[in-house]
C-alpha cells in the first residue's frame, strides 16, 4: 500500500513537472481575484480586515477549474483502467492524488501570500508556524474532496460545471474555519491567539473526516466504474 501510494504520489508530482499549466494556472486566477478585490476595497485597512477570506475564495475557485483535470491523461488514455487491474489498491490511488494536490495548492498559497500581505499592508502578527499550520490543512481540506469529485466530474459531460456544483456546498464550514483562523493569525494579538487553536481544531477535524471518508467512496467509485 504504502508503495504503491508512492508510486502515484511520484507520477503526479512528474506530471505536474513536466506540464506547469494546472499549478501556474491555480496561480494565476488566485492572484489575479485577490488584485481585483485589493483594488476594489474602498481602503487598505477595509482590505486587512477580508484578506484571508480573499486568499482561501481565490484558490477554492481556481482549484475547482482544474481538480477535474488531474485525471484527464488517465481517463484519455484508459490508465486509471489499468491501474485498477494491476491491480493497484484504489486507497494508494486516492491519497497518492491528493498528496500531490495538496503539495501544490500548498505551493500556491505561498506563493500568493507575499501579494496578499503587500496589498493589505499587512504582516503575520501571530505565530508563523500556526500560520503554516492553518495553510497546510486548508489545502489538505481543500484536496481530499477535491480528489473524489473530481474522479466523478471528470467522467461526466460538462466536468468544469459540476465539480463546483458538487465540492463547493461541502467546503463552505472548511473555508469558513480556515480564513477566520488565517485572518485571526494575522491580526495576532492575545485574543487571537487564544481563539485561534479552536478554529485549527476544527479545520483538522474537517481533514480527518475528508480524508478517511474519501478514501472509502473512492474505493466504491472506482470500482463501481
């Protein structure tokens, strides 16, 4: 299991080497939302105040123009198929997936951050590696049910239309968890620091209930298919 997991995880961090376009265009959408809404905020200090929820809206919506992407080359060129009469535990297939997603939309919110806090004038208050934390299990949270609809988006007419439909409604108490830790984190201060660890709290036990759920219905979607 775990090799096999390993396997994925290294072909889907080669794919996303080798063609940019899904990361860079992640990226890109993401920056250009939080320029939009950084220009339109009546002020810097009315800008602060929304920032982190402009930084997880930007990459929950330019997530869900490509999560369906990622299995367009297996479906293309029937390699799923192939990996499930390998056979090749669909488990390993699911967290190999969702690793590699969450590694780049980890990628991504560093690399918007800079701009986030150069638009707002602001900075991390709070503590950095609480931060990180708040990040990291976003994107996971953002992942794992990323990578399960995206299986079944990817194999319906209209894909780009009905993983929105399908991810988002279940996303809103992750996101809702994850910008007001994020905006929390930012703002620091004592009472901040003290609400902040139950948000973190919450956005793990999202994670844990995402990922061990996901890693069952995968079993059954794939298969079933």
């Amino acid at each position: 299991m775990i090799r096999q997991l390993g396997g994925i995880l290294y072909k889907e961090l080669l794919t996303e080497l080798r063609q940019p376009a899904r990361v860079s265009g992640i990226f890109f959408f993401g920056l250009t939302l939080v320029l939009l809404v950084g220009i339109a905020a009546p002020s810097t200090r009315a800008f602060e105040q929304f920032a982190a929820a402009t930084l997880w809206l930007g990459l929950t919506l330019a997530s869900t123009r490509s999560l369906d992407q990622s299995y367009a080359v297996e479906l293309e060129h029937g390699a799923l198929e192939g990996l499930v009469l390998w056979p090749v535990d669909p488990r390993a297939i699911f967290y190999g997936k969702a690793i590699a997603t969450t590694l780049m939309l980890f990628c991504v919110c560093i690399g918007l951050t800079p701009f986030l806090l150069a638009m707002a004038d602001a900075s991390v208050e709070g503590s950095i590696p609480m931060f990180l934390a708040f990040l990291v299990l976003g994107c996971a949270g953002l992942a794992a049910p990323g990578t399960l609809f995206g299986l079944i988006a990817g194999q319906a007419r209209g894909s780009s239309v009905l993983l929105p439909l399908l991810l988002i409604p279940l996303l809103v108490p992750m996101l809702l968890a994850g910008a007001r830790g994020t905006m929390l984190i930012m703002q620091g201060g004592p009472g901040a620091e003290m609400e902040a660890p139950g948000w973190l709290q919450l956005l793990v036990l999202f994670n844990v209930l995402h990922w061990s759920l996901g890693g069952v219905f995968f079993s059954v979607v794939l298969e079933s298919d």
